[in-house]
C-alpha cells in the first residue's frame, strides 16, 4: 500500500512481478510458514510490494484490513478496502496497490494450491464462496467476525511455532477447514442470495452438484454435459467463463482430491483405491495420479503414514 496520490497507469501490467510463496516467506518481515505452502504475514504502508509495481502470487493469498483505508486493484478493477474486511485473490491474480492511508496496515494468508487441495472441504459448500470471490473479491464483515477469524489464525501461528511436530500439519489443516466454514457462513449471512445468475452461472452450479455426485466413477466431460442436454464444448466454455478453469480440470481436481483423502485415510490399498474410483487397472490409476500429482500413489501414502 502507498499514501494517498495519483493512480498508476494500467501500463504498469508491463512490469509485472511474479511472487511465489517462498519469496513472500523469505522478505517480508514478521513471518510465520509452513514448509512453502503457507504464510502468515503483515502488511502497513511502509512494506508492500505493490505499491512500486503490479505483483502475481502463485497460490492463494487473503487480506483482513486492520486499519487505514485503501484502494487495491484486482485485475484491472479497482476495489475500496477498509477496517473489518476481507479480501480474497486468486492464483495469478494481477494486484496492485492504488493508494492508501499512512496508517493502513493488513494481517496477510498466502497458501499454496496444494495446500488447499490437502483440506477436505465438501464442494457444494465451497461453490457460493468461489463463485462470490470471483467476481466479488472484497467481502465487508463484522468487528466480531474479523475477531473470530484472528483468533483461529492466532492458533495457526501458535502451531507454526510450537514443539508439536507430528500432526502439525493435520492440525493446522484441520484450523483452516474451521476458518473456511466460518467464512462461508459469514458470505451466506450477508449474501441476499436473491442475486439473478447467468445461464453459465446456473450450469456451473449444476456441474458442480453432478461433480460431487459422480466423479468417483466418471471422468468424462460428454458424461456431465449429456446429463445437462448440452453439448461437452458449451459445457466447458461455461464453466471457464464462470470459474477459469476448464470442465476437465475440475474433473481431475476432484477425483485426485478423493484419492488424497483415500489414500491418506481409508486404509484401503492402491487397488482397491483404484477399483473404488472406476480405474480399469491399478497401473491406469497409478499413471493418472503421477501426472497430476508428480508422486506416486504409493509414495503419497507412505508420506502420508509417516506425518
């Protein structure tokens, strides 16, 4: 964030700046991390990146205002941010700093896409909130609710410095899924939820439900779009307009997700795993999972027995 003066051009995008997580870890003060897949940081008018050029994180990152008032551009879009709120950037969301109070200072989250993919989230809960912040990213809450919130992420810094190394990570995942649920309930409380969607919108929200449904056994996206009565081709055009990720690639999310969690939890073997989630063969699976995971199913489970 920088004082208050005049607006920098859209030219800026030139000079964009990649951030990756480890970066953030490495020069921002104040620092507590997990490993290269979280950061918990703070943010006031004397140490901001974005103030100088336009930054990109590779993961996840949320802003709470704390105090001071300012103006922060999200992709090409300016948004007013003040005392009690909460803003959520994408992976590869363009930001930058347009102005702000002398006194502006932020409690700062950066998370990986791994480390999202590692908590166990319902979907059909997680679909208002991703909908909202996509096109919605700033989100105006209570002084109770900004408290509730600091006091769960308070536990997570705790957590991040504490002795208790051996389900340190399950803990903190496990802070994270409580935050996300509190988060969803405070965007259904102050969502009129009256709001007219598109007709992408409507079919994002029925492929999502059929998501949920079916893709332990279907991976196909002619699969989802036949039970819509449209075509594989509107379906994925929907959905990217609506999320900016392809049909498939939510496909693949979601069944490489269920097989994290089996994996990591049911005790069931590799084949069984792969059975359970309509794989002709344990090699087929084990191909699948490696390509978009980079590991093995058998080495994702025995790092996951040893943590």
């Amino acid at each position: 964030m920088t004082p208050i003066g005049k607006p920098k051009s859209a030219s800026e995008r030139e000079n964009l700046q990649k951030v990756s997580i480890p970066r953030i870890k490495k020069e921002m003060h104040d620092v507590f991390y997990l490993s290269d897949d979280l950061v918990i940081t703070s943010l006031d008018a004397q140490h901001n990146a974005t103030t100088e050029h336009p930054v990109s994180i590779d993961g996840f990152s949320v802003i709470i205002m704390m105090a001071g008032e300012a103006v922060v551009s999200i992709d090409m879009k300016n948004y007013a941010v003040r005392p009690n709120s909460i803003v959520f950037f994408n992976p590869g969301s363009i930001i930058r700093t347009v102005k702000c109070s002398s006194n502006a200072a932020a409690f700062v989250l950066a998370f990986s896409k791994s480390f999202v993919n590692e908590i166990q989230i319902d979907l059909s809960t997680s679909l208002p909130v991703y909908m909202r912040f996509g096109k919605a990213p700033v989100l105006q809450v209570s002084q109770q609710d900004v408290a509730e919130i600091r006091q769960l992420f308070q536990l997570v810094k705790t957590m991040l410095r504490s002795d208790k190394e051996r389900y340190r990570h399950e803990i903190i995942r496990s802070l994270f899924t409580t935050a996300f649920y509190l988060i969803t309930e405070i965007n259904q409380r102050d969502d009129p939820g009256e709001q007219k969607q598109g007709r992408c919108e409507v079919l994002f929200s029925e492929f999502m439900k059929l998501l949920e449904q079916y893709s332990k056994r279907e991976r196909n996206v002619s699969f989802y779009a036949k039970q819509l009565n449209i075509t594989p081709k509107y379906l994925s055009s929907a959905v990217k307009e609506v999320s900016g990720k392809t049909a498939a690639r939510w496909i693949d999310e979601s069944v490489i997700l269920e097989a994290k969690a089996l994996l990591k939890y049911s005790g069931m073997s590799i084949q069984e795993i792969a059975y359970h989630l309509n794989f002709s063969t344990q090699s087929f699976f084990g191909k699948y999972f490696k390509q978009h995971t980079g590991t093995s199913p058998s080495r994702y489970k025995r790092r996951g027995e040893r943590s």
